[in-house]
C-alpha cells in the first residue's frame, strides 16, 4: 500500500472506530442504566458524558501527551541540529513545521502527536540527540513525520481518547459500586448486576485491544516512508540499532507507548502477553527491511 | 427517444470526465507552483547570505580576487534565472564555486577560526540541505503531474487545455571532477 492508500485507509478507519465505539458505549452505557434503573435516560446521559469527554480530550490530547511525557518546548538556540532536521524534512514532505518538543531523559526515544500535520507536534529525549549522529537523527524523525503525514497521529489519538475515555466511566461505575454497597439498590435483578460488573470489567480491556489491533503495522510503513523521504534508509537503521541496545526510557508508561518510535519498554519483555500487548514490531525485524530497501 | 437517452447520458458521462480531469490537473499544476515557492525561498536566503560572506573571506584574504569573483558571478546569474532549468544551473554553478572558496579558506587559519566565518558556513551548510529537501519536493510533484498528464485518457485532456509537461529541477551530476584549487 502506498502513502496515499494509507492516509485513506487510516481516514476510514478513523470513521469506522468512532461509530463502532458509540455503538459500543451505548451498549455498555444501556447495561449500566439498567443496572441504576435509569432506562433511557440514563443512557441519554451517559452518552452526552462520554461525548463532552471525548470532545474536550480530542481538542486537548497534545498538550496532556506532552506533559505526561515531561516534554518541554524546544528552544532553536538550544538544539539547532534537531530544528534544522525537522524544519528540512518538513520542508521535503512540503507540509508545515510542527511543534518541537524535548523530553531531559537519558533514554533514547522520540514520538508525534496532535490531530493533522497543522496541529501536530513531535518529541525527542536528549537521551536520543546525545547519542544520534545527524543522519541517524534525520532518518528517526523522518520517520515520526511520517506518522503525521499518513494521519496515523489522528487515529491514535482518537483511539487513546476513546479508549480511555470507556475506562474511565468503568472505573467511576466500578467505584460507586465498592462504596454504595448493595443493599439500597433499588434493582435487585441479579443477572443484570453480574452483567453491569463483567461488562464494567471487559469494556477496558476490550478498547485496549482494539488500540493495539491499529498500531502495530503502521510502523513498517512509516519505516518505509521516512527513508522515501530521507532517501537513505541506513540512518534509521542505525538508530534503531543504537536505540535498541540502549536503556529504556523511563517516563513512558503503558498508555502512551504505542507513540515512540521504538518500544519504549525493551526487547527483554516479550512472553505472551506483552506480545499481544505489543504495540511494535520487533527491532531486528525493521532494521532487516530497511537494510533490504 | 431512447437514442437520444443515450446521447444525452454519454455526453453527461463525458464532460464530468473532462471536469474531473481537467481539476485534478489544476491542483497538480498549483502545487507544483507551490512547490517552486518553496525552493525559491531557499535560494533567495543563501543569495543572502553571499555578501556577507564574501565580507568575511575578503577580511582575511583579499589576494583571492578570482575565487570570490567566481563567487558574486554566480550568485548574480542565479537572482537573473527564470526557469527552474535557469535556476537549477545558476545554483550548482554557486554550489561549486563557494566549494572553491571553502577550499582556499582552508589556506587562512585566522579566517577559519573566525566565529563568523564558521557561522555563515553553518548557515549555507543548512540552507543546502533545505534547497535539497525542497528540490525532492518538487521534483516528486512535478514527476506525478507529468505521468498524469501522459496518461490516457488524461492526455487528451490535458492536450486540448494545454497542460505541458513541467522540467525538473536537476541536482549536480554526483560524480563531478573534484575541485581544482590553485593556491
């Protein structure tokens, strides 16, 4: 598939999630007005929460993914090289400059986030400028500006959003069932109780895997069309090679890491379930096929 | 009647053809204006950069006369070209001469550990990777306006509009004589 099958594709599936995910939040909303008796309307309301939610986060989520990941705006005086990589590689894929931001980590890593390539911004740890050269930087931010070219950036946004957004309703409903108790209920139909808690308990591990389901391929075409733009596959290659043999970052935590470049959670811990959890392919896998371009 | 149904719907299945068409071949054609945009703004900045450069270099080696005539000659032709071919000559024709300069600038120790001097090399370093990164640029929109343009049945359209083909703007051949320094 080429660039512009993906930016296509990725719209689509932009759409479909969202539809697919007010269908499913009406679903489990319904079953948790049940549960408080509140039939309709309860789920009217329900549906207006998670909607008033997702709006503000969506408006917000660069500005919450920065600072969760420490991020401070990057000055030019400060880090020339890394402006002048972006500012050239944007000037290459012919779209404007987006913010740039630094993250003081020795790790090395770097991700991009915003909505379209007008509001979007990019991070990298100093951890990754220290130990780049110029080239090897160029071919990793060539390939998260790739991530905003192909409207991957929106769709992880949307998808995190939602997908927290469900936990969190799940959470706030799996509360105030611990601290009400279950005597003054005034619906003491049991199996709609059993089913308001194990859908309370499924809908966030549900929208976990559907988050992953989008990631994970996308990586190679962002491999691919960074060294399109760079023209010189190797310097990601050696990147993700220095990256990969390299201490893991610490300031990710596992709802942000489907943003970076390389999993910020190493090579090391890959028994079943952080396979399934994986949100990239595996380094040695990337490096073969960019060396093979 | 139904003859007439039938010439009516191909007629109408023609022109919304040719409107497609003929619109897709706009917005390939603006961008390729936007594009060159780009490239010229590059080049008007390393333009600007030369005089003070040459300010510089003359500061501490003014017996270069030839060099840095070489220098303001090229930057003159390359602010007259017009054509993207004009343009693209005119600046690897800079390109080689300041490649000149910078070699006899090895020959001036004083002039190398000049803070200005080694900035202004930054700076037309930086705008070199720029006109490179905005020539891949245009060059790519030019390359999928002209297999447009040349592909049936898009070709018969763009003849009757008079879409021609864009040029291309050429980087320097790769392997080039190195240059020659006299000293």
């Amino acid at each position: 598939m080429n660039i512009y099958g993906q930016i296509a594709s990725n719209k689509r599936k932009t759409i479909f999630l969202i539809l697919g995910f007010i269908a499913f939040a009406s679903v489990f909303g319904y079953i948790i007005s049940l549960y408080f008796d509140f039939g309709l309307t309860g789920l009217g309301i329900f549906l207006i929460i998670f909607g008033i939610i997702t709006y503000i986060s969506y408006y917000n989520s660069d500005k919450v993914v920065l600072s969760l990941s420490n991020a401070k705006p990057a000055k030019k005086e400060q880090y020339p090289q890394l402006y002048s990589v972006v500012e050239n590689l944007s000037i290459g894929l012919g779209q404007p400059i987006p913010k740039i931001y630094v993250i003081e980590d020795s790790g090395m890593n770097a991700f991009a986030t915003g909505r379209d390539p007008k509001n979007s911004a990019v991070a990298a740890t100093t951890g990754l400028l220290q130990n780049l050269d110029k080239q090897e930087l160029e071919g990793v931010m060539a390939h998260e500006l790739s991530h905003v070219q192909n409207y991957d950036i929106r769709l992880m946004t949307i998808v995190t959003i939602l997908a927290g957004s469900i936990a969190i309703i799940s959470d706030f409903f799996l509360r105030s069932l611990i601290f009400s108790g279950d005597n003054d209920r005034k619906n003491s139909n049991g199996i709609i109780i059993v089913i308001a808690i194990v859908a309370a308990i499924l809908a966030p591990i549900a929208a976990g895997l559907i988050k992953l389901s989008v990631s994970r391929n996308r990586e190679y075409l962002a491999d691919a069309s960074g060294a399109l733009l760079t023209r010189y596959p190797e310097g990601l290659a050696s990147a993700l090679e220095k990256i990969s043999h390299h201490p893991n970052i610490s300031k990710a935590s596992h709802a942000n890491a489907h943003m970076y470049i390389e999993n910020p959670f190493g090579e090391k811990a890959r028994d079943f379930f952080s396979k399934l959890y994986s949100t990239h392919p595996p380094a040695k896998e990337r490096i073969k096929r960019l060396r093979a371009m | 009647m139904e003859i007439l149904i039938g010439i009516v719907v191909i007629a109408l299945v023609l022109i919304a053809f040719i409107w497609l068409t003929y619109n897709q071949l706009v917005t390939l054609r603006e961008r390729i204006k936007e594009a060159i945009s780009s490239i010229d703004v590059q080049l008007k900045r390393r333009i600007d950069l030369i005089p003070n450069l040459i300010e510089t270099v003359k500061g501490y080696a003014k017996h270069e006369k030839q060099v840095l005539e070489n220098v303001t000659n090229a930057r003159a032709s390359l602010m007259g070209a017009k054509s993207p071919e004009q343009k693209a000559q005119a600046n690897n024709m800079l390109t080689d001469t300041l490649k000149s300069l910078f070699a006899v600038a090895e020959a001036y120790p004083d002039l190398k550990a000049s803070a200005n001097f080694s900035k202004l090399q930054d700076e037309l370093t930086d705008t070199e990777d720029k006109i490179a990164y905005s020539r891949q640029f245009y060059n790519s929109n030019v390359l999928s306006y002209n297999t447009k343009i040349k592909m049936f049945p898009t070709n018969i359209v763009a003849g009757q509009f008079n879409f021609k083909e864009e040029q291309f703007f050429e980087a320097e051949p790769a392997a080039k004589d190195p240059v020659k320094v006299s000293f």
